[in-house]
C-alpha cells in the first residue's frame, strides 16, 4: 500500500505578540500595559516531497515549543498523510508523563494541524473539504467591547455579536452594553471562571443576567467545578458555555456528556489540532450543544484552522474574533481572514491557506508568557499577581436581586 510523503523535519517558531487591543488580559500590568505577554508558537512540518505544512498550537507556547521538539522523533521519517495514526502515536509517545493537559495537546495539536495543511496542499484542495465539504461559505463572527463606545464601534464594523463580561461589575457591564446595542445584536458574557466564583455566587450572577437574553454566559465557573456546573445548570435558563482552558477531546468530553454545557469553546491550540476539534465537534452533535471555539491568546494560523473547521460542521455557531488587535496580526502572515457584515470568509486555497512571515516572526523573539488582566487580579492589589486577600464579587455582583 503506497503512503505519502516523508516527514523529514519539524521546525518551531516561537515569538513575542503585542497586548490585545480591548483586553487588558495579555497586558505587563507591573510594568507596562503596552507590553504584551502573549506567545504565538507556529509549527512548520517539512517533508521529502517539498511540501510543508503550517500549524500552531498554545496552552503555554513556551512550553509547547519543548514538547514540539520532543514529539518530532517519534515523527521523522513517517508517513504525512497517516493523520489519524499519527494522532494517536503522539498520545502513546507522551503517555508515560501522565496527564499532560494543554500541553500535551497544544504540541499534538500544533503538528497534527500542519498534517492537515501538508496533505490538503498535496490535493490540491482547501482543508474544509477534507473535513467532509463546506457546509457553509462564511463564519459568523463577534468582537469584544468592555464599554458601549466600543460596543457601538464593533457594531460600526460590521459584528452582529458581541462579548463582555470580566470578574468585575459583568452584570452592570452587560446591561449597558445591551442598552447602547439594543436588541438585535447578540451579547454574551464572560465571567472568566475564578476560583473564587462559588455555584451561588455564579446562579445569581446568571439570574441577573436572564433578561438580557444572552447568546451565552461563559465560563461561569472554574472548570474544575463540575458539582457547581451541575448546580448551575438547574437554577438557570441562560445557555452556558465553557471548555477553552481544558485540553483535548477527553477533558472536554465531560461538560458534553452530563449536558452541562449549551456551547462548547474548545482552544484551537491546543484542543489536540484538527483531529481533536473534528473529534469534539462530533460529540457535541451527538450531545445537541454547538461549537464556538475560543481564540484568546491565539495568532491568525488557528484562526484560519478554525475557519476550516466551522464551515464542515453542522453545529457551527459563531468564532471568536480578536478585534481590534496588536497590529503586528496581520504583518505575521501572508493574509487575513476577509470580514463581511461580522462573517469571516471561508478561504478556498488548498491547505489551510496561510503562510506565515518568518522574518517578521523571527523579529519578535519570546521574551516572556504569563501575565495577569490589567489591573492586576483581583482589582486593587498593591502588585500584580502578588495578592493575599482575593476581592470576592459576593454583594456587589454576584448577591444582585432578581429583575
């Protein structure tokens, strides 16, 4: 039986992003807002063909970066078309470190998706239709807003959608944003999932949130939580969503199996690549849930994988959008995604239909990956990341009456 081509070598790269344009979650709070402490990690998969494929993965890309380099013996010299078993081979090969979380998944995902790129290329056809065909042409996205300027902004450009939230004032934040949007254009929440957002705290933060008719609360609470998910889930009617910190098919594969969740949002990074996101997508089908993967810290090559993704499956429900962002996005690839009336275009160019600029990239080395939201967190600590006394939302947010 012939195979394809060779995997010959495995190259990383590894560079500095700026802050995000609204968030502050990527921002030196200590030293400076403008510095940003997201990492992009792109992976190139070369092989004896000529043909190299381009993926990236996250879930602590510092880190990633070292798995990526381990993972690549147990991958030079094999078949590039073998996907699914190489798949699985890279599960085997890191078998022996436990459970290794984002960062096993973000290193297989990040080579699992230039496989798809490489052996699309070859085909001469764009990723999606290796998924089993378009079931779509575009991608409804939505943009972030943490004040109704930059709501009406977003709604300027074009998005139908928009989010917001944060561990502080969400409710407050939300109403506003709902008043200056009106009704017609779709809100969701963020509440981050702290640690010390409790199940009641979390119901009566929901409860509040009921007549604004969000599209969905997200993450509501920690997602190691899942007695509190199931608490949740009987005390409110607001579609929940959660997944972006787990990593891969299995960590997921909770929430959508005990129905805690309305909207999946697995991290293209490191949700184990586009095996592990066609294989979460699958399991939300048969669960009814729809997907929105989460983007975040991400750089423009997920966003394209993710792309691909949406327009194959049928409960696609909307993408993530960092907009505005650092503008160096752009200038790290050879293109970007088209955006129409707040629709991401499918690209139809074989592969995943990106390239990246690895001058530009090259120009940006990593210097360093964690970060807290601006501000610090909580709010008001002296240092961030140094706090001793946690600011609770209970009464100010979380204790809000019932409309």
């Amino acid at each position: 039986m012939s195979g394809g081509p060779r995997i010959t070598a495995i190259r990383t790269h590894l560079m500095q992003a700026g802050p995000l344009g609204v968030s502050g979650w990527t921002a030196d709070v200590k030293n400076s807002i403008t510095t940003g402490t997201r990492n992009w990690l792109f992976v190139t998969v070369e092989t004896d063909a000529g043909i190299a494929g381009l993926g990236e993965g996250s879930g602590w890309p510092r880190v990633v970066e070292a798995a990526v380099r381990d993972l690549s013996h147990v991958l030079v010299g094999e078949d590039a078309f073998a996907i699914e078993r190489l798949w699985q081979r890279m599960h085997v090969a890191i078998m022996g470190h436990g459970m290794s979380g984002v960062v096993g998944q973000g290193a297989i995902g990040a080579i699992d998706m230039a496989l798809w790129d490489i052996k699309a290329r070859a085909l001469g056809v764009p990723a999606w239709q290796m998924l089993g065909g378009k079931v779509r042409d575009r991608v409804r996205a939505y943009a972030h807003a943490a004040t109704p300027d930059q709501a009406r902004a977003a709604v300027a450009r074009g998005y139908t959608a928009i989010k917001t939230g944060g561990v502080a004032n969400p409710v407050e934040k939300a109403a506003a944003i709902r008043d200056a949007v009106g009704e017609e254009v779709d809100l969701m929440v963020d509440l981050h999932g702290p640690p010390w957002l409790t199940a009641p705290d979390a119901i009566a933060i929901c409860r509040a949130l009921e007549p604004l008719h969000p599209l969905f609360v997200e993450e509501p609470l920690a997602p190691e939580d899942l007695a509190g998910y199931r608490r949740l889930r009987d005390a409110t009617d607001v579609p929940l969503a959660a997944g972006e910190r787990h990593g891969g098919l299995h960590g997921l594969a909770p929430l959508l199996l005990e129905g805690l969740v309305d909207v999946v949002q697995p991290d293209t990074g490191r949700a184990g690549g586009l095996t592990g996101l066609r294989k979460i997508a699958a399991l939300a089908e048969a669960r009814f849930a729809t997907v929105a993967p989460h983007a975040g810290s991400l750089g423009p090559v997920a966003e394209f994988a993710a792309l691909h993704l949406l327009a194959a499956i049928p409960n696609a429900l909307v993408l993530e959008k960092m907009d505005p962002d650092w503008p160096g996005r752009a200038q790290a690839v050879t293109r970007s995604p088209e955006l129409h009336d707040g629709h991401l275009v499918v690209p139809d160019d074989p592969g995943l239909g990106v390239a990246i600029d690895e001058a530009f990239v090259a120009a940006h080395p990593s210097t360093r990956n964690v970060g807290l939201p601006r501000g610090g967190w909580p709010a008001g600590t002296e240092e961030a990341g140094l706090y001793s006394q946690p600011r609770h939302p209970r009464g100010r947010i979380a204790r809000r009456p019932r409309s």
